[in-house]
C-alpha cells in the first residue's frame, strides 16, 4: 500500500520532474511530457508502462493496476489504485514510465534498480 504523498515523493525523486495540472488533476512532467497522474478521487493515479509489459503487470496484479480505458489504455496508460499496490512496486512502475517519456539521454541519467 502506499499512500498519494508516497506517489508524489517518488515522482518529484526523479531528474528534472516538475508537478504541474492537466484537467484539474496534479500530474508529473518531464521535460514538459506527462508521465505519471494523480486522480482527483485521491486514491488511485495513472502512468505509462510499455505496452508488451502491460498485460502481464495488469495479470499479476490485477487488484492494483488496470488498463486506462479505450485508446489511452492500448497505448500503456495503466489506471494505479494506491491502495493495492505495494511500495517497491509503485515506485519501479513510477521509475519505468519516467524513462518511458523522458529524452534518452535525460533517461540514461537515472541509475538502473537494484
């Protein structure tokens, strides 16, 4: 379980990332791209996973992550629910999407887990 300020340690964390709004919903940018968004229900967020990987992160966690609706969803954008995910977990998922977005040479930046 983490909680929204644990999401938001862990995005702000990373290189470059600034917390911005989109729709009226805190969201976390870098250089400008969105990587990782808060709901405004407050328990759940969204974030960007590599597509080929989604189906079996949603599989083996399916009370945590569930696919965005329609186009977003099939482009990786995965609906987070804070709740059911655990902390190591959400922050590797967090990790992956800002290096999903972010410039390559920013993204090699970041030390690999582990």
């Amino acid at each position: 379980m983490i909680t929204l300020d644990d999401y938001r340690r862990i995005a702000l964390s990373l290189p470059e990332t600034e917390e911005r709004s989109h729709f009226e919903q805190p969201d976390f940018r870098v250089k400008g791209k969105i990587f990782a968004t808060m709901h405004k229900d407050g328990l759940t967020g969204a974030l960007k996973i590599e597509p080929l990987a989604q189906a079996a992160l949603v599989a083996a966690h399916p009370d945590a992550l569930t696919p965005a609706s329609g186009a977003w969803g099939r482009s990786g954008w995965t609906t987070v629910t804070f709740a059911a995910i655990d902390a190591d977990l959400a922050e590797r998922l967090v990790r992956d999407s800002w290096r999903l977005v972010a410039p390559k040479k920013l993204a090699a930046t970041l030390p690999p887990e582990g």
